[in-house]
C-alpha cells in the first residue's frame, strides 16, 4: 500500500470520526438546548488556543475570546496569549541577544578575527524591533490559522452573564451575547505590582520589556523568582547593570542548592544582588532617573540607589476579577486562582478552566496545550485521559541555564526520608568552555533517585549550556521510570554535556569531591 493510500485512509477515517463526533453532539445540544456554539473559550493563549483548535478538529462549533487590557505604561499587544507577546519566546529571544553577546567575544579566542572588540554593544532598539516583528508575525500567523481551522475569534473581553452566556465586551464598548453547551477558562494571569508608593506609576514588567522603546539602562529587577533572574540575566548580557532584590530566597519552589548555584553563577557574570530586601518607594528625579528606596526584612535597615528602570517580578496574578463567575454560579476560586478537580472542572459541571489560572500546577506553556488538548478531547472525542502534572521539566534561562524535571533534593527527602535518598552529583567541564577559558565553576548537575533496588530516579537537575536541550529527553526518560541502573548503563554522546548524566558517579552521601580531574575519565 503506499504512502498516500495509507494517508487518504487516515484522513477519511478521521473525517468519519469528526463527522460522526460532529452528528453525536448537534443531536444531543438539539434535544436539550440549543446554543450558539458546542463550547467558548475564554482566553487565546496557549491554553486556550489549543483547547479551540483541537475541539474544532472533533467537530465542535467553538468562539475563543481574547483580549488584552494594556499595562499602565500602555504596553499592549495581539493574540495568542502571554507566551507568545511577552513571555517564552520574546524571553528566548533577549536570552540568544545577551548569549550571542558572550560568543562574539569567544570566537576571538577560537580565532575568529573580530575587528574593534572593544566596541561591540547591543543596540536595544533593533533588537527590540527584531523581537518584535517575530510576535507580530507569530499573531497574524495564528489568525490566519483560526481562520483556516474555523475557530471564530472574538477580539472581546469576556464575562459570565449566567452559566451558558458568556458577553464579550468589544474595544469600542458594544456587548456581544454569546452560549455554548461548554464554557473553557483560560484567561491566565498578570504580572503583580508590590504596595509601594510610586511602583505602579514608574515601575515597568515583564509585559513592557520586550517592547520598551527607551534602553533600560540601570536596571533594579525585584523578586527573585524565575522571569526575575531571567530578565535581570538577559539585561546583563546585552550590556545593562543589573541588580536583582531578593525578598527571601532564591527560585522559591526549586532546589535549593541550584537555585543558589545558579544565583551564585549570575554574581560571577557581574549582576548585584540586594538581599532579604523590599521596595519601600520609587520617586522619579527630574531627570526622569528613579531613586529607589528599601528595607531589610530582618533589620529593617533601610538603602535607596538611583537606577533608569525598575522592573518588578513579583509574581503573577489570575485574571478572574473580570469574568464575573458568580453569575455562572462557579465559587470554587482560591485566591485569584480557580480550583478544578482532574478533569479540569470547576464546581459547574460544564464549565472548565486550564492554563495559568488554575490552582496549584506549574504555569508553563505546554502545560497549557497538552491540558487544553486532553480537555477538548474528552468534551468532544470520549476519550478519558486525564493530564498528568507530574514530572513536567522545565528550565530557568538565566545566563548558565538551569533545567530540571521531578523532585528537587529537599522534596525527596521529605517524601521518602534522608536515608532512603541518594544524590549522585558532579562538577562538569563543558568542552566547548576550554578554549575561551570560561569559568567552569558552576556547572553542577545531579540525580535525586530512591536508595534502594534499581534506585529509581525521582529527579533530575542540570545547571550548564542548553539546559532545555538536554534535559528534554531526560524528562520523557523518568516519564518512562528511569532509574540509575539504566542511566549509569547508558552509553553517552561524546563530548556533550547531557552525557554527563550518564557518568555520575560519586554520592553525596561519600563525602567524595565531585570536581571532575579532565573531560574523558
Ligand atoms: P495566557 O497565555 O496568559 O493567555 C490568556 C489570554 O486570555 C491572554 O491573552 C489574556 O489577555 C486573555 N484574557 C484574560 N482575561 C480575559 C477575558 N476576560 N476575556 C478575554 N480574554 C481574556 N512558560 C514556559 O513554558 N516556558 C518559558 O520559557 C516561559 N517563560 C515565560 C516568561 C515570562 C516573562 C512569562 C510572563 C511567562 C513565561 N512562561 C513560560 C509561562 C507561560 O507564558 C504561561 O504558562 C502560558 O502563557 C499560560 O497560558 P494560558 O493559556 O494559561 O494563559
Ligand atoms: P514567582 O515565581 O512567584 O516569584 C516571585 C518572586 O517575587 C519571588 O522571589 C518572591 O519572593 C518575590 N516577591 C513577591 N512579592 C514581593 C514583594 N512584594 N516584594 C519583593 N519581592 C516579592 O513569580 P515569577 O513572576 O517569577 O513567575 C511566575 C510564573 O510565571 C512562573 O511560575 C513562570 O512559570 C511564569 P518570595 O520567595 O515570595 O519571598
């Protein structure tokens, strides 16, 4: 049979399925209700999007509503969500310009010939201007693409109006009604801003960096969770000074000893770090610079420096308040968060919520998707699988990434006990740094497994180059049960780094030094 038949069968089966899903569904909604639509999506982002289009493929009639309200500098951008307009990728983006930056200077030490080294600098309004081109590109493409897919896109703020209704308030005020048989939240969240005077009115985020027309200069990046480092890295790379302010600690949520690993790293490339600090005010000067005030947390000491740009990572809020659930009758909200049970559903059977603003997963963008997917799939195709949310890798892309998937050392040890946990870690040389001569001094990974039997691994964790690249795999590995008899007999890729995972041999609990004598041994 040739390739062809066999994908003219494939597709026409799949249009029976669809057909049939399609017939099954109109004749169900038309004996109970009828409504506009089999389901509204409320939020096109990552989520949300990937519910529509794949609830579309199972021959559901769906409306997705988008729409952003701009910052309070007045940033404001297209659809397609939070990761596509101002978070993973315009973030991968500044993260290749600052890394770029380092390799210009170290292919002079492989040789290449680089005239006027010293004069190298990154010019923030044609980066800005590359990045976003690419986001504008990204939103007409995924218009084009719910056109084509006949997803119908309503550029409306959404609210409740009762438990089927849904009123997307359109730019210029007017109010549309719309019903569905299934109603999807997924209208994610917003960056915070902390209670201090004059934060809201001078302080930007990460919704405005990516875009901001003027170069951020001297930058004070307070919070120290994973956009925080990210940005106040990529800052640093292209050029800026910059300091990050940690209220507690460092990457709440992930190992710790990485964590500081990584913060440590970061120090090396020159970034400030203001401790066990908070912002207390921020007043522009006349020449339009901020002096920032603050104080300990533990002495109540208080400092103020003059910086260009305050950019608070503080955390991020859901975006519940405008949807007004209480007309839909959904009360099963924490915080600003909704809370669904493993199907995804709120305390109103047909209304579901997936992405960010659900209560307690990891917010990340294949999250989202895969959950949106598996949820449309079960509203419209009678599957039953429900989302896993375990065991999701992930990686923080500060200057020297960290990636990690599973259990961070702490976790494991409360779960299971100190004495049934073994850590096998190492120090690593990458090859690739010899020649620049690059610090090698915190490049650290290590394995979380059980202590006994095939020691089954419950966590991986690797700080060093292309953190994402290499633990991808690892995380389909410990999807699949990996333990360290397998890994230790899997034989490596010569010369990489994830390979190192393969030659962990010393434990913590040996006392032995984990510095590596040479790269082959
Ligand atoms: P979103 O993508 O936020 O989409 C929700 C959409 O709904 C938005 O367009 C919003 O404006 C809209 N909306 C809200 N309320 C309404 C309403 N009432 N009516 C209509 N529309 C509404 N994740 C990763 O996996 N990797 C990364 O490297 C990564 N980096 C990040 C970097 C930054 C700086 C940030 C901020 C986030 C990053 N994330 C990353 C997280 C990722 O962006 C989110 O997890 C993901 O976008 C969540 O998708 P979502 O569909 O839940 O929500
Ligand atoms: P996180 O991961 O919630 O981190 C927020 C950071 O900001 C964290 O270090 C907090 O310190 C700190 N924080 C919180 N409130 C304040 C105030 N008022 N002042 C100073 N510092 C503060 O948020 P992110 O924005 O990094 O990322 C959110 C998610 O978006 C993340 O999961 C990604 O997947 C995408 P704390 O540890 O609480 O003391």
């Amino acid at each position: 049979m040739s390739i062809l038949s066999i994908w003219n069968k494939n597709a026409t089966l799949t249009l029976i399925r669809r057909s049939e899903n399609y017939l099954k569904r109109s004749l169900s909604s038309a004996t109970s209700h009828s409504y506009q639509y089999d389901l509204i999506v409320i939020g096109g982002g990552s989520g949300g999007l990937a519910c529509a289009k794949e609830a579309v493929a199972n021959g559901a009639k769906v409306a997705v509503l988008d729409f952003v309200k701009p910052t309070p500098i007045g940033t404001k951008w297209g659809v397609g969500g939070t990761c596509v307009n101002v978070g993973c990728i315009p973030k991968k983006l500044m993260h290749q310009a600052s890394i770029l930056g380092e390799s210009i200077h170290e292919a002079a030490t492989y040789g290449w010939e680089i005239p006027e080294q010293q004069n190298v600098k990154a010019n923030w309004s044609k980066l800005t201007e590359a990045v976003q081109n690419h986001v504008k590109s990204v939103n007409w493409v995924t218009k084009v693409d719910l056109r084509d897919k006949k997803v119908e896109y309503i550029n409306g703020l959404g609210y409740f109006k009762d438990p089927h209704t849904v009123v997307a308030v359109m730019k210029n005020k007017s109010e549309k009604e719309l019903t569905a048989q299934n109603i999807v939240i997924a209208v994610g969240g917003r960056p915070r801003y902390p209670d201090a005077p004059g934060a809201i009115e001078h302080g930007i985020t990460s919704d405005d960096i990516f875009s901001l027309e003027k170069e951020p200069g001297k930058t004070l990046v307070v919070g120290a969770g994973y956009i925080g480092l990210e940005c106040a890295g990529f800052l640093k790379g292209l050029g800026y000074d910059a300091t990050v302010m940690v209220r507690s600690i460092v990457l709440r949520g992930f190992d710790q000893q990485m964590a500081n690993i990584v913060a440590d790293s970061m120090v090396e490339k020159g970034i400030n770090f203001i401790h066990k600090a908070i912002v207390t005010s921020v007043e522009k000067q006349k020449d339009g610079r901020l002096l920032i005030s603050w104080k300990n947390t533990e002495t109540n000491e208080t400092g103020s420096e003059i910086y260009d740009t305050v950019l608070f990572a503080v955390g991020r809020k859901g975006l519940v308040e405008d949807l007004k659930l209480e007309n839909a009758g959904v009360t099963s909200i924490a915080d600003d968060k909704i809370v669904v049970n493993e199907q995804e559903q709120t305390n109103v059977p047909h209304i579901f919520a997936v992405g960010d603003i659900i209560k307690g997963k990891p917010e990340l963008t294949p999250v989202a998707i895969h959950a949106g997917r598996l949820l449309a799939r079960r509203m419209f195709s009678g599957s039953s699988q429900i989302m896993d949310y375990a065991d999701v890798a992930t990686t923080v892309f500060s200057p020297l990434e960290y990636a990690c998937v599973g259990m961070s050392e702490e976790r494991a040890i409360e779960k299971y006990g100190a004495d049934n946990v073994e850590v096998y870690h190492g120090f690593y040389k990458p090859t690739e740094f010899f020649i620049p001569q690059k610090s090698v001094r915190y490049c650290y990974l290590k394995a979380v497994a059980e202590r006994s039997g095939d020691q089954k691994v419950l966590g991986l964790h690797y700080i060093g180059p292309v953190a994402g690249e290499v633990m991808q795999g690892f995380g389909a590995a410990i999807k699949s049960g990996l333990t360290m008899k397998i890994l230790l007999n899997t034989v490596g890729i010569h010369p990489t780094t994830a390979e190192e995972f393969t030659r962990l041999a010393i434990t913590k609990r040996s006392g032995l030094d984990p510095t590596p004598a040479t790269c082959c041994s």
